[in-house]
C-alpha cells in the first residue's frame, strides 16, 4: 500500500519545490560543493536550524538583517552645517 500524502502536505513541497527554483538550487549545490567558505557558511546556518532550533523564515530574516547593517555601517557619514560651502 502506499503512503497517500494529503493536500496541505502536497502544497508544502509544491511551495518547497517552488522556492528551490527561485534559489536555482542547482547552482548553489555547484557552489557550495566548490567554496569552501560558502560550504561552512552553510553547514553553521544548518547546525543552527537544527541545534538552535531557528526556523529558516527567522534564519534569513537574521541574514538580512545583518546584510543591512553591514551595508548601512559602510556608508560614509554626512555632516552638514549652516552656512555656505565655506562653512561662513
């Protein structure tokens, strides 16, 4: 007999299935076979998922936060002043 999946479990590996693609999945298994920087980036985030127990939606919200901090940190700071260009 066998195993019958059901329609919520259907559509999550279908939405699964869906996000694998838009990652295009293939390229980031050639390169995560090849960078070894990449390759230990992904094995921290896995052990996280899982011994941390972060779902991966709080995982890449985590990513990008930080992403933007970093972005937001390299920018130069501004500083203005009354007066003209020649600061009178």
């Amino acid at each position: 007999m066998k195993n019958k999946i059901n329609d919520d479990d259907l559509q999550k590996l279908q939405s699964l299935q869906n996000r694998m693609r838009s990652y295009d999945y293939e390229k980031m298994q050639i390169l995560y076979e090849n960078d070894a920087a990449f390759y230990a980036l992904v094995n921290n985030f896995t052990a996280m998922i899982k011994q941390l127990d972060f779902t991966p939606s709080e995982l890449r919200q985590a990513a990008t936060f930080a992403s933007l901090k970093v972005e937001f940190s390299a920018q130069p700071k501004m500083y203005f002043t009354k007066g003209n260009k020649n600061g009178n």
